[in-house]
C-alpha cells in the first residue's frame, strides 16, 4: 500500500491545472486497473479527468477524489517520504491515501460485483463538472462510502457536514481623481466596507437566533478575499468581497441566502451585485446514522478500537450523494492531520485496519 500511495503523491494533480488532473488520473487508472483488474471508464467533463469503474449492478458506491490544492512543484518543498510512522508529501492525507484504501479493499473480496468506484477530478474547487455523475451514481444505491480523510487524528469518522454556500459581492462606484475632484467619485471602497460588517452580522445573527444546527450547531458567514480600487490617486470605482457560507440546514442556507441577495447599497451612487449561490447542501447525520452503527459493529468484531462518529462544517462530495437519497458515510479514509497544510501526513499503522474496515463495509451492504 506504501508503494502504491508512493506512486500516486509523486504525480502531482492540482486542481487548477487540468494537464496534471488527467495525468493523475493515468496513475490512477492503472492503479486500479492492476487491483481490480478491470480497466476504468474515463470520463471528461469540461475539460476535467473523471474515472469510474462499474461491477454488474451497483449496490454500493464507493466515492474519492484524485485532485489536490497543492500546486505543481510542491514535491520540490513538500517531498514524499515515511519516517516515525508517518507519510508524508502534498495530498498524502487528502486523500491519495483514501484511494489506496479503496483500491486495495476492494480487490480483497472475493468479487467487485455489485459495486460502482468513482474517483472525480475536481473536489477541491467544488465538483462542479462532476456534481451529476456523483448524483446519479448514487441513484438507487443502497449505500455510498466516501474515502476522505478522518475527521480528526484518532480517526474520527465523519457522520454529518454542513452544506456550503460561495458568493461574490460586486460593488460599483465612479472613479475620480482623489486629489483634485474627490467629491466627484463614488467610493467603491467605503461601500464595501459597509458590505463587509453586514455580511459578518449575518453570521452572529445565525449565532443569536439559536437556529437549530443539531449536532453541527449554528451556521457560519464568513467574508474573505477583498480588493478594491486601480490607483492609489484614484476614488475606486469597482470593489469585490468573497463570501463563505456554512450552513447546517436547508432552511439556513436558504435564510442566508435571502439576506445576502438584499444587501444593497449604503453609499449614495454605489450599486451592488451579489454573484454565485449555493453550492453543496448539509448532509444531516440521519444519512449516515445506520452505516455508521454498521461500522461500528464490524470495528468491534474486528477487534479495533471504539469508531466516534462527527459533524464537520467542511463539505465533500458525501453532501451530494446524501441529498441525492443515498445512506452515506464519510470520512472512511486515511488517519492523520494537516490536510491542506505544510504539516500534512498519514499515520501509517492505520491504514490496513481502515481498508478492512472497508472491505467488511462493502461486503455486508452490497448483498
């Protein structure tokens, strides 16, 4: 399995750069291809590298991702290497290692029969080309198995994550000199500064209002990435403000929704645009509620320590497959820490009990 998780963090698959993805999914291919023996089917969806591979009538949907947020060269920072038990390179834990798992615990039953494998290209940035194919391939399924990370270092695994909200608010002003003729400018600046305090007052609203989030708990909105202006001796005509939004409900990604889509101007002259929307729904912890007491059985009769189950506020493509009517389970993949961050690794003595856990998965929810 180290060899293997070897060959597939030295390929290096970053998101944004589509020649890496379909390389990535060469390696991969032939990854599964050797342990499966079956060849997959290579589907590309604007421009991004899928692979999926389909064993009779699938009962089981076993879902990963082979793309990453490092950019290419990392290696050259980041490099692979297994020291102290841990593993270590860029997308080791997130989640190279999950696809080494999935591999592996499939090829030691008996048979893949009854079982559908899909390994998309563009997680990190939200599957927006492969959104569909997840939805339906997890259609009819009787449960769908998602090999993300584990939710923390003692191996967590991931019953409930809220549902993700990105939006842009565009401000336009009128540009100006700002020595001579200031007062001729519409500030573009000051404007979204107002945007900036009422987007972050709908987050401690959410907080305030004691929306129940259940186990997830409130919903969070968050600005983030800002810019402003063309020169410094010019009154900004144009200004952009990103906004994240983690929702544990439907009803609170839809209130939010609203509130953001009001927001309207407070500088006289200014206009304001809101762009983009909802992007992933929450998946709620009755999706994964009979999987996980599954899992937990089979961890006991394998005689591996007590599994805990938790609720995230990051999204994966397990939100997809919950809100398509499918049982779901996450984060059944690689135990380890710092994913998307220079401390990433994975703790090599857990990944031959998480892909027998796997493989029992599999076998008990096909039939």
């Amino acid at each position: 399995m180290l060899a293997d998780l070897k060959e597939l963090v030295l390929c290096e698959s970053f998101s944004a750069d589509l020649g890496a993805v379909a390389r990535s999914a060469e390696v991969v291919g032939a990854l599964g291809a050797r342990l499966l023996g079956a060849a997959p089917e290579t589907i590309v969806i604007g421009g991004v590298t899928h692979l999926r591979w389909t064993f009779g009538t699938p009962r089981v949907l076993l879902v990963g991702h082979h793309d990453t947020v490092w950019p290419i060269g990392s290696l050259d920072t980041h490099p692979w290497s297994v020291a102290g038990g841990r593993a270590r390179g860029p997308g080791v834990l997130d989640m190279k290692a999950g696809l080494v798992q999935m591999f592996h615990a499939l090829a030691s039953l008996p048979s893949p029969e009854g079982v559908c494998v899909l390994v998309n290209g563009d997680e990190e940035v939200g599957s927006t080309t492969s959104r569909q194919l997840i939805e339906r391939s997890a259609r009819g399924c009787a449960a769908t198995f998602v090999l993300e990370a584990a939710a923390d270092e003692k191996g967590a695994l991931k019953t409930a994550r809220k549902g993700t909200s990105r939006y842009e608010v565009v401000v336009h002003g009128r540009a100006a000199h700002s020595g001579q003729e200031p007062e001729k400018g519409v500030n573009a600046t000051v404007e979204i500064a107002h945007q900036v305090l009422a987007v972050a007052g709908f987050g401690a609203s959410s907080a305030a209002s004691g929306a129940d989030g259940g186990p997830l708990g409130a919903a969070t909105v968050t600005p983030t990435l800002m810019s402003s202006g063309s020169a410094r001796n010019t009154v900004p005509a144009l200004a952009r403000l990103a906004v994240d939004v983690r929702a544990p409900t439907t009803a609170e990604q839809d209130r939010i929704d609203a509130l953001v889509r009001g927001l309207g101007a407070r500088t006289p002259g200014a206009t304001v645009e809101v762009l983009g929307g909802r992007q992933r729904p929450p998946m709620g912890p009755e999706s994964s509620a009979a999987l996980f007491a599954l899992a937990c059985g089979i961890a006991a009769e394998l005689g591996q320590e007590p599994l805990r189950g938790r609720a995230v506020g990051g999204a994966s493509d397990a939100n997809y497959t919950a809100a398509a009517g499918c049982p779901t389970l996450d984060g059944l993949g690689a135990v380890g820490g710092g994913a998307h961050a220079d401390s990433e690794y994975v703790d090599v003595a857990r990944l031959v009990p998480r892909t027998r856990l796997l493989a029992e998965l599999i076998a008990r929810t096909r039939q």
